[in-house]
C-alpha cells in the first residue's frame, strides 16, 4: 500500500505527556508571579497613599499626624487592615515620619 498508518507507540504518548506537564508548569509559575507583583503593587499603593496623607495634613495643620488613626479619621484614609499592617512611626511634628506597609500575618 501507498498510504499506511504509522502505529503511535508509547514514547508518542510520553512526549504529549511531556509537553502537557510542561504547560502546566508554565501556567502554574506564571501565577504565582502574578500574585506577587499584584501584592508588591498593592503595598506600594498604599504606602504612596499614607505618605500623600501625611504631607497634605502637614500642609493644612503645620504638622504630622501622631498616628495613622487620625488620618482615618480626619482624612479620609482608608485600607484592608485584614491584609496589611502599616508601620508608621513619627520622629517629630515637622519631621516626615517613617512609613512602610507589610502584609498581615493574619491572613495566616
């Protein structure tokens, strides 16, 4: 015969396997890198928004705010505290305070 079927054995099996296995991979790498830059980007935000807040109350009042509290609750500031803890410690009144956001370990 001219036209003949050649029999797949199983290393054609194996390499669909192979190349299924290695698409899973990728999908599954590409994921997590996903989900890291969307929580790097959201602590980022939010330190951007506290330290905006911060500085526009310094322009209005003369001064930094004790604590993060009072720009909740006199500025509007708002965030997931479930998901981040924001460290905010202040040196003076006319001294920019330390800002920096890290995720909540209650999420654990």
């Amino acid at each position: 015969m001219i036209f003949s079927k050649k029999k797949k054995g199983i290393s054609g099996l194996w390499g669909y396997v192979l190349l299924l296995a290695s698409i899973l991979g990728i999908f599954i790498i590409s994921t997590n890198r996903m989900f890291e830059n969307s929580s790097e980007d959201g602590r980022r935000l939010l330190t951007e928004a506290v330290t905006k807040t911060a500085v526009h109350c310094y322009a209005i009042e003369g001064q930094y705010p004790k604590d993060i509290e009072y720009l909740e609750e006199n500025y509007g500031l708002s965030y997931n505290h479930e998901k981040y803890t924001v460290h905010y410690d202040l040196i003076g009144a006319n001294l920019m305070p330390s800002i920096f956001v890290t995720e909540s370990d209650l999420n654990d």
